[in-house]
C-alpha cells in the first residue's frame, strides 16, 4: 500500500470516527439516554467494570479512555477500508464500506462482546448498532475517495492518454538514437 494511500485511510478512518460519534450522540440523547451511557461501555474495554455505574455521570478519564478506544479502532478500520478498497470505482466502494461495517457489527457483538464485553450484548439487536457500524464504513469509504479524488483522478487521466499513444513500431534489433 503506497503510502499516500496509507494516510489517507488513517484520515478517512478519523472522519468516519467523528461522523459515527456526532451520529451516535444524536441517536442516544433522541432517546433520551445520557451520552456518557455508550462513553462509559466503551471505556469499560480497557478500564474495567468498575467504570460502568453510575451510568449518567461524566468523568474526564472514562472520556478520554472511550475517546481514545473509538478513535483508535476508528484508525485501524479506516486503514483496512483504504486497503480493500483502493482500486474499487466509488459505487462498489460504497457497498464494500458499508458491508465493512455490517462485518465489524457481527464480530465484534456475536463473537467477541459476548465472551469479552458482556455489557454490550442488550445493544447486539438494537437498530442503531448495525446502521451505525454501515454509516462508518461509508463514511470512512467516502473519506478515503475524497482525499484520494486528486490522485485517483491523475491516474485515469495517465491511463487514458497511455492508451491513445499508438505503440512505436520498430523491427527487431533495430538501433535508436546516435550510434
């Protein structure tokens, strides 16, 4: 993976992290939830149970710990995304990206949160979960297009006009330039 490439999927991965954390704000306090509720079980992942109760109280550690897991997997999945997606046209980009997402969703609430991080298994079938995980991967997929847009784009140009230079015609062993 070229290193422009590399890059752009840590960003891609950042942004999608922000989109997916204004999105998941704005779902919990609809339902009239605490955001800390989801910053508390995502700290939880490094910080222990402890840090589960009292459920609507903030606490700058518990932030930054749930802050810092989300953006770091934010990170990671935006770079994977760059990875399975960078010779893909935008359309089936997209669909790679959301069923990138889909594919986190199943692992990381049927596999890993039920032997792991038992405290997320009343959200495995909530709607919001899977439509979160979809909108990262394609945000994180759209991102990724955006900032590639100016390099992807010169790569077509150059094959376009590769493509239109008719190939120079010359017998075998034939000597070029001075002797």
């Amino acid at each position: 993976m070229p290193v422009a490439a590399w890059k752009a999927g840590v960003w891609a991965g950042l942004i999608a992290g922000a989109i997916d954390l204004a999105v998941l704000t704005g779902i919990v306090l609809a339902q009239g939830v605490s955001p800390w509720v989801p910053a508390r079980m995502t700290a939880a992942m490094v910080l222990g149970t402890g840090v589960l109760s009292p459920p609507e109280a903030f606490g700058a550690g518990i932030a930054a710990a749930a802050l810092g897991v989300h953006f770091g997997l934010s990170l990671i999945y935006g770079v994977i995304i760059a990875l399975l997606i960078q010779r893909l046209d935008r359309f089936p980009a997209l669909g790679a990206g959301a069923a990138f997402g889909l594919g986190v969703w199943l692992l990381n609430y049927f596999v890993i949160a039920p032997y792991a991080f038992p405290w997320f298994g009343g959200m495995r079938f909530a709607p919001s979960v899977p439509f979160l995980h979809a909108l990262f991967g394609v945000a994180a997929v759209g991102a990724y297009l955006a900032i590639t847009a100016r390099e992807r784009r010169a790569g077509i140009e150059r094959r376009q006009l590769e493509a239109q230079v008719a190939p120079e015609r010359r017998r075998p062993f034939e000597r070029r330039g001075p002797a």
